[in-house]
C-alpha cells in the first residue's frame, strides 16, 4: 500500500480532533453519539500519555468498518439477564459504544444490588479500558474491566503467538472527587506502543519483543511480526491467560488465537469483555471507605524516595497530570506518520482535515 510522506509532529487542539473523528466516521455510517463517543476515547487516550490508544488507531477503525468486519450501527442484544449480571451480544459492533452500554448497565444494577456484572461477547477492540473504568469510578463505583485481544503473545517458554496482551483495568473513587485508576497490558508493552515507535521512526527497548525467529529485538517492525514478551515473566503469561477465561470464555467470545485485532481490516473480532461494578454504599460505610483511600494516597505520598526519584505517584496521577500538561500546551501532539496516515484517511472519507494542520 502507498504511504503518504511522514511530517513533521503537530499539536492539535482536542476539540478540533475530536470533531474531525467524528465525521470521518459519519461519512463511513456510525452514528454522530457513537462517532463522538469513539473520537473522544482516542483523544483521552492521547491526553493521558497513552498515544498507542490514541488517534494512531482511527485508520484502523475506519478499514474494518469499511471491510464490514466492524458493523457502523452498534446494535447489541440481550442474551442473559439475572438482575445483577447481563449478557449482551454485541454482534459486531463497534466496542467503544458496547464497552460504553456495559458501563452504564454495570452501574445502573450496582445501584441496585450492590453489584453489577456485564459481559459482551462477539465486541471490537475498544481503545483504553481506563476510559470506562474511570467513568464508573466517577459514578461513584468501584469497577473492573477485562479484555481479550488478538495473539501477540507466546506462553511462556514458547516463540509463537497464541495469546493477546488482554489488558484489564481497576478504577475506584477516590477523595475529593478524584479517581485512582490502573490500566495495563499483561504484556511489557502494549503492541499499540510498537507500532507508535514504528511511526516515529524510534528503536523499542530491549526486553519488549522478539523477532518471528525468537531473538530478541529492537527494531519495531521485527517486533510487529515477531512476539511480545510477557510483563514479569511466567507471571504476565498466566494472568493473560485467565483475562481469556474471563473476557472470552465466560462469555461466549472467541478466545486465543480465534480473536482478531483491529489491524487485521477484513477479520471479525469475536473479541469479548467482563465489566464489573461494585457500589461502596452496598458495604454500609461509604463514609469509611473514602477516609481509607485517602489514607492509602497519604501513606503512599509520603514514602521516602528512593535513588533517582522526584515524587512518588498513585495509581492515575500520572494520567492526571499529563492531561493537564498537554491541556495547558494546547492539545495532543501527534507523531508524524499519525499525521500522515490521517491525512490519508480524510482524503479517503472526503472530509477536510482540521485546516490549521500542515499536510
């Protein structure tokens, strides 16, 4: 395929970026609400620092909707309904507006039987599961969301691809109206990140991947079709593989290698997700459980640094405060090739890229 010419990285206001996202998948057939709700969970993903999430992953998006891997109208069905677990079948549709309906599900039965459980089989990639996470946590529920993804990773001891990076995040209210928050890859590195380094023309780390050969690498695109190593070792592997047994499994969803990834245009997902969501207020001491958070928080902030350290963070603040940073710079910054493959994308759409951005 023909590469439009990489330029040079551009900061982007995020209001800007989210309204073009928003009618290059109009122009492809998803719903404004839906279009909007995707666009805004790349941005974020950009905001936080979490650019192999971010914008990179729209030209993506955009070739299985136009393959009709992913389907435009996000249609799911109800399979399963106990009260406080539901089973939806999200029949292809785009996984951020599934991942976004489970959410609200989620949080709707905690509210009510102090738990809530929602499962969705048949969905697609969804960009950073701390969107959905730190959205429940901003309901006031603790939640935790699993995943499984397409193979990118061998089990340990192994060379070849059978299980994906099946990241899973834990978002909890936290004091004052804050969140604290994980989100992470059962991988070293998630496979996005690879493919970001790719873009900005950047050696990956050693320790990251091997090549298909089984050597260790630092060249991105060995990386991309070789394997990524798994985080700490046979630990990673194992928790990976049970982030299967709940995202698909449990589910009814595909699992290791029946998934596929949102860089493969033409292939049906059959990726599948586990929110759950749990209301302190059901444990009788909402009160209590802020005041030990915070203490957690406390304690943690105050730990002597270690050789080489500024400031010790809780879990999200990291994300906070890049948010802020890239706020108060006046946006995303976009890698060159992240540019160039928008460029392209809205040429394909026929929508304007943002007028301000140099092609």
């Amino acid at each position: 395929m023909e590469h439009t010419p990489a330029q040079a990285p551009h900061r982007i206001a995020p209001q800007t970026l989210r309204g073009f996202g928003t009618r290059v998948l109009a122009a492809l057939g998803v719903p404004e609400p839906d279009g909007a709700l995707v666009a805004d969970s790349l941005v974020q993903a950009d905001l936080w620092g979490h650019q192999s999430h971010g914008f990179l992953r729209l030209p993506w998006y955009a070739a299985r909707l136009r393959s009709g891997a992913m389907r435009a109208v996000t249609d799911p069905v109800v399979l399963s309904d106990t009260g406080p677990l539901v089973l939806l079948d999200g029949r292809d549709g785009i996984g951020q507006v599934l991942t976004e309906r489970a959410r609200r599900l989620a949080v709707e039965r905690a509210r009510t039987h102090g738990v809530g459980v929602v499962g969705v089989r048949n969905s697609n990639h969804f960009g950073t599961a701390m969107y959905f996470t730190r959205r429940a946590a901003r309901d006031g529920c603790v939640a935790v969301l699993t995943t499984n993804a397409s193979p990118a990773m061998a089990p340990w001891g192994g060379r070849e691809k059978r299980l994906g990076t099946n990241p899973w995040s834990i978002a909890a209210p936290g004091p004052d109206g804050g969140v604290v928050a994980v989100d992470i890859a059962n991988t070293a590195v998630a496979r996005g990140k690879i493919y970001l380094a790719q873009n900005r023309g950047e050696s990956i780390p050693e320790g990251w991947a091997l090549s298909a050969e089984g050597a260790p690498t630092t060249d991105p695109a060995e990386g991309v079709l070789g394997v990524i190593l798994p985080m700490a070792g046979h630990k990673g592997y194992a928790i990976t593989f049970l982030m299967d047994v709940l995202s698909g499994a449990l589910t009814g969803s595909a699992v290791g290698t029946g998934v596929h990834g949102p860089y493969e245009a033409a292939q049906r997902s059959g990726c599948g997700h586990l929110l759950l969501a749990l209301d302190p207020e059901a444990f009788g001491d909402r009160a209590g459980y802020e005041e030990r958070v915070r203490q957690l928080i406390d304690e943690v902030k105050s730990t002597p640094l270690a050789q080489g350290f500024d400031e010790v963070f809780h879990p999200g603040e990291v994300e906070d405060r890049a948010e802020a940073a890239n706020l108060a710079a006046g946006g995303v910054l976009l890698a060159g090739q992240s540019l160039s493959d928008l460029h392209r994308l809205a040429d394909e759409a026929g929508v304007p890229f943002p007028a301000e951005v140099p092609r």
